[in-house]
C-alpha cells in the first residue's frame, strides 16, 4: 500500500524536538516500529515520524486502516 501524506494531517501533528526526533529515532533502530502507522483511504493520520524514520532506515512498518464516515472525523 502506497501510503500518502495530506498536509492538513500532517500539520495537526505537533513537531519533535531534535531531541526527541533523537530519542525516536533510537528506540525504533533498536526495537523496530512497534506501533503500527494509521491510515484512512491511504491517507497518513498517525505515524508521521515514524514513517520518515523507516524509510530513511529501510525499515518495516505495520499498517492500521480506520474506517471512519469522512474526512472531518478523520482529523
């Protein structure tokens, strides 16, 4: 599945500190991403940090995908 980004979801996600960004980071190279990424219509709503780390690092993901009626409740 070709997840896709929609800035209105991204933008509602609060940005990391580099330090956190770095703690992150670390604890999904040493434990993998244990916490799956959750889509709507292919449409990223939770894991933005951890899907730019994966790719980055070619690593494997689980996906979620929420029914939800539209888009405001998606949000």
């Amino acid at each position: 599945m070709k997840i896709k980004i929609d800035t209105e979801f991204s933008s509602a996600i609060e940005p990391f500190s580099p330090e956190e960004r770095a703690q992150r980071e670390t604890n999904i190279l040493e434990h993998g991403c244990r916490d799956p990424l959750t889509t709507w219509h292919g449409l990223l709503l939770d894991g933005h940090h951890r899907l730019e780390i994966c790719r980055r690092h070619k690593l494997k993901y689980r996906i979620v995908r929420l029914r939800l009626p539209d888009r405001e409740a998606a949000l």
